[in-house]
C-alpha cells in the first residue's frame, strides 16, 4: 500500500535525503521517498506495518531534523 505525508518544517534536500536513506532502512518498508521541494514523504508498504512504519520514520525525521513534523491525516 502506498501512502503520502504531508511534512512541515524540513529544512533542506540534504535532510530530505538522509531521512529518505534511513527511512528505507526499516523493516517492512518496501519504497520510501521524501521530497524536499513538495514537502512530502511517500511510503510504500503492507497496510498492517505502516502504523509501526510510520512511528519509526516519526523519530528518524526527528533525529535528522529536530523541527520537522509528519502530518497525519
């Protein structure tokens, strides 16, 4: 199942592209991208892991980017 992520707050491509590295990294997910210009994160992956997905990509956003956010729906 793919699904799109508002993000608010990221600061700049370099960010974009670790977050999207380490966000690919996780169990579970099967494509991730994080987009600096449309400030949205894409994540591809079984519909009953995205809630746990999701909560890792939270703390990695955070790790790399103390200000940005992932927007819920």
């Amino acid at each position: 199942m793919r699904k799109t992520y508002q993000m608010e707050d990221l600061d700049c491509a370099n960010c974009a592209a670790k977050m999207e590295a380490m966000i690919r990294k996780i169990d579970g997910v099967q494509s991730a991208t994080v987009s600096f210009l449309a400030q949205k994160l894409v994540l591809e992956a079984e519909e009953a892991e995205l809630e746990r997905i999701l909560k890792e990509a939270e703390k990695i956003c955070k790790k790399v980017d103390p200000d940005c956010e992932i927007v819920l729906p």
